[in-house]
C-alpha cells in the first residue's frame, strides 16, 4: 500500500464523448510489434511513456479507464489547443467540467490516431497527473495491448494475436463507455464488471454495494485517501484474500471500497482493477478477442501496510499530514488533518524516505512538529 507515502495521483476517470465526436483515424504500422515503447512507473503506479502529439514530444500516461484521451489544462495552454465546446463529465473525486479540443495526430509506437478530439478538464486534481497526456480508450481499445511490467515495456498489436501464454480472464469493451471489463471472484460472489484501469494506481476498488454482496466476512477495515481527477476522496480499505482473477486465487490483496453513490456505481461498474495488482504479471488486454491473459512475474512481495495511520505529503522542509487512517495509532493519539512534521527521531523529514510510516510494530517513533513540540507515536499493525 502506497498512500501512506503519496496519496493516489489519480484513478481513472472516464468522461463521455461528445455525440458528434468525429470517427477517428487510427492505423498501426505492418512492424507495430516490433516498437516497444520502453515506459517508467510514476510514485502511484501510473504507466509513463513519451508521445508525439503534432510533432512534438509530450509525456503521456497509458489510461484504460479512461473514455476518451485527455490533456492537461497547462499542456492545452502551452500546445496551444483550440478549445471547443464544454461539457459536465463524471470523474472519481467529483464531477468535473471538461473542453474539447481536435485531437490532431497522436503517435505511440506503431500506432498512429489522426482526428478524433482531446478532452481538456478544468479540475483539480490534473495538477498530480505527471504527465501531459493520459491516453484513453478511444485510442486503445482499436487494438491489442501487451505490457510488459518486469522489463518496463509495452507494444500495441492487432487483436487477436497471442504472443505469449497464462491464464485467461474474459475481457470485453463496456457498452457506452467503452472501456476494458472483466469479472473477478470473492469469497464465492462473481462481481461484474470490473474495469480493467491501468491509469488506476491501486490494486482493486469495489463499489459499496459489490462489497456488501460479497459478504466477505472478517477483514478489518481502515480509511484511505487517493486522488481523482475531481480532486480528493476517502474510502474504506482493507488488506484481505479470497480473490481469484482468471481461475487463480490471488495472493494477499489491498481493497478499496468506495461509499455509497461512488464512482464505480455511477459507471454501470462493479469497481476496477488497476495497476497495483496487474504489475504482478505480463498482461495482454485484448477485449475485441474477448480475453486477458496474465502470465506471473515475480513473486509479489507482502503488501505494504501502515503502521502509523499517517498518510503524507512532501511540502519543502516539511511533511503535511494529508489523512489520519481510522483505528491507526496516529488517531488514537490526537494527530489530525493538516499537522506538520519537520523530523523524525531528531533528523529532518525534507528530502528523507518516510520509512518509519511502515516501520516495525512497537517501534517508537519521535514526531518533531513545526511548531517545536515533539509527540511520540508507537507503531503498530492496525489492519
């Protein structure tokens, strides 16, 4: 689990298309295969890989989530996009209004879009995308995709093609949205459909009411925060098994579970599977052949799992307390929203990992706040 560190950069947040978006132009060249794009994972696991959009290189972020390719309002600026009309769209953290700008000609590896339009959002939480671009399916679901996480490389290929072998989940394209979405078991209940969200750091988010159905008994929840394009939300998580992707029971799982009206209910979505759980594997997504095939990298390393119950962003010379998790050490012991943090056991927190925040249960940890006082807060697992 990450967001003790960073909150979530974004989730996916898809928007709907104008009724008059023109056909896009989308071609990939005879050696697409052959052009693997080389990409980094950004701090909340976002697939990063360099673009040219109009002749020029932009970094771009590899969404499944999202309906249609997006830009940032700053990039628009800079690139100097012609913005249409504007339209209310709906996106995690809140609904958000969003501009249409033309598309022109976008190139990725071996594929090549001409047309079609850009979204550009005025919203909040685009300030923590890392990037110019999130590239949508309305580009991505013309083709085959095969990331590949262990080597950091993806390539785009025809549908149909079968480079490589694993298990198999079915895959289709959402009707209206148009994304990626599978099926995925918990403790016997089949929930339907997930959204196959590479733009989605975490590993999996349910809506409240496919958690209810599942009746999984016996996971002790906490709170969270992550980020979507329409700014902050909290949800519940929890670290549980019982999952099984494909055929094949999962290893130890983080949880998301959204409240009641959340984003996933509002898409026609039982809830999403993101990239915290798919960099598990080499993934093919290939919904217009109908399947997902995963075939197992390394073995996946323990979640990593608070024991502060603090959640923390770097500002300066100092740390800001973004969210105090529920039944954390840190909210029975009068820490709040918006506390600052100037060092740890009496060395400065600017430009230092924050490993204490996941530190050995029953460490004790000396907190200097900003305004001279100290607390001591005793670590401990709490979920």
């Amino acid at each position: 689990m990450l967001s003790f560190l960073l909150p979530l950069a974004l989730a996916a947040s898809p928007v709907s298309a104008p009724a008059d978006e023109p056909r896009d132009g989308i071609v990939l060249a005879p050696d697409s295969e052959a052009r693997w794009i080389a990409f980094d994972l950004t701090p909340s696991n976002q697939i990063r890989f360099e673009a040219v959009l109009n002749g020029r290189p932009v970094r771009a972020i590899l969404d499944t989530g999202l309906t249609n390719t997006l830009a940032t309002r700053d990039f628009a600026t800079r690139a100097r996009l012609a913005l249409g009309r504007s339209q209310r769209a709906l996106a995690i953290g809140g609904g958000v209004e969003v501009a249409w700008a033309p598309g022109g000609t976008l190139v990725m590896g071996g594929l090549t879009r001409r047309g079609g339009r850009i979204a550009v959002p005025d919203a909040p939480g685009q300030d923590r995308f890392g990037a110019d671009l999130l590239i949508g399916s309305d580009i991505l679901s013309c083709c085959a995709l095969d990331i590949d996480y262990a080597a950091r490389r993806f390539r785009i290929l025809p549908s149909g093609r079968m480079p490589f072998t694993g298990q198999t989940a079915p895959l289709a394209l959402q009707r209206g949205s148009e994304v990626p979405v599978t099926e995925i078991r918990l403790a016997g209940a089949r929930l339907r459909p997930m959204i196959v969200d590479t733009g989605d750091g975490a590993a999996i988010t349910l809506s409240h009411a496919a958690w209810t159905s599942a009746g999984y008994r016996g996971a002790t929840l906490t709170t969270t925060l992550g980020w979507g394009i329409g700014g902050a939300l909290v949800s519940e998580a929890a670290v549980i098994q019982g999952f099984a992707l494909g055929g094949t029971l999962l290893s130890e799982t983080e949880v998301r579970i959204e409240g009641e009206g959340g984003y996933s209910a509002s898409a026609g979505a039982a809830g999403r599977i993101g990239t915290g759980l798919l960099l598990r594997y080499r993934v093919l997504l290939d919904p217009r052949a109908g399947r997902m095939v995963l075939q197992p990298g390394l073995a996946p390393p323990p979640v990593l799992r608070s024991t502060s119950g603090l959640l923390l962003g770097a500002e300066g010379t100092h740390l800001r307390v973004l969210h105090v998790m529920r039944g954390s050490p840190a909210a029975e012991t009068g820490w709040h929203e918006g506390d600052t943090i100037c060092t740890a056991d009496g060395t400065p927190v600017a430009g230092r990992p924050i490993e204490w925040s996941a530190g050995v249960p029953g460490r004790v940890v000396a907190l200097g706040l900003c305004d001279g006082t100290e607390r001591r807060l005793t670590l401990r697992k709490f979920y």
